[in-house]
C-alpha cells in the first residue's frame, strides 16, 4: 500500500494546485528559474541544494512527505537553489499567483524564525563557519533587517 500525504493548502486553494511526479535524480526546480510556485511533498523526498561558487554542494533541507517546499518563493522572483527529487516523488503544486491573490497585503516577506537549534549546528548544515553566521546575523541586526531574540529572529520591513 502507497502512502500519499495530503496537503492542508488543498482546502484553502481548491483550484490553484495540480500534482507532478519527478523521478528519482530529476530536478523540479533550479537555482535563477522564476519562482512561479510553492510545492506540497505528496510522496518521496526532495533535496534543496546549492552549488557555491567554489563549486562545492551545499544541502539546504530535504523535503519529505508531508512537508512543503520553496515556500520562500511567494517572496522572491526566482528560486535560490535547485530541488533535486531523491527517491520517486509526487508534489503538489500550487500557483504563486493564485496563492498571493488570497493573501492580505503586506502578509509576505515578513516573518518569525524560530530557532530549534544552536548556530553553530546551523552554519555547519548550511557549509558556513559559526563566525561567519554570527557576523551575518551581526551585519543584518545592525541594518535593521532582523531582530534576534533568545529562541527566534524576527525579520523586519525595510
């Protein structure tokens, strides 16, 4: 018996969403395409990934069943890394337009980071020293882009 996991986004946009089956090694998305949709892990798992200029491989977060993925993409023009299905996958997907019409002005782009973590097991995840996260978060503090606080950043309008 297959498991498919069902998206909670149907209900809200019943005719903003069709499902794509990406098989295994196949890339749904890559880093520099439009960011046209936001994607509901049906069946399999897909790998976010990032190639750096130096060409090594960066693994962001692999989506599995039950999660969403790209959700990033309601605030952006394009997509900043590739998703790369790493078993036989099936997604949902749903329209970034059709989602942004339902959406109250001004809900996208600002948010609430919840850190379940240390930094430190942060940068190591994203291929980045601890120093260089801290001075990141330092510089963004001090532009005013976020606010951190003891268990989350909160991302700020500029």
């Amino acid at each position: 018996m297959t498991f498919t996991a069902t998206s909670p986004l149907t209900d809200l946009f019943p005719n903003a969403s069709q499902t794509e089956i990406v098989a295994a090694g196949d890339t749904l998305f890559r880093q520099g395409d439009p960011a046209l949709a936001i994607y509901f892990v049906e069946r399999g798992s897909l790998r976010l990934e990032r190639v750096t200029l130096a060409g090594t491989l960066v693994v962001l977060h692999t989506a599995c069943e039950g999660e969403l993925l790209a959700e990033g993409a309601l605030a952006a023009s394009h997509y900043h890394c590739n998703a790369v299905a790493q078993s036989p996958s099936q997604v949902r997907v749903y329209a970034k337009a059709q989602i942004l019409a339902h959406l109250p002005p001004g809900s996208v782009g600002y948010g609430l980071v919840t850190i379940h973590r240390e930094l430190q097991d942060i940068a190591a995840e994203l291929g980045l020293s601890r120093e260089a996260l801290y001075r990141t978060l330092a510089a963004l503090q001090k532009e005013g882009r976020i606010r951190r606080h003891a268990t989350h950043i909160s991302l700020q309008s500029t």
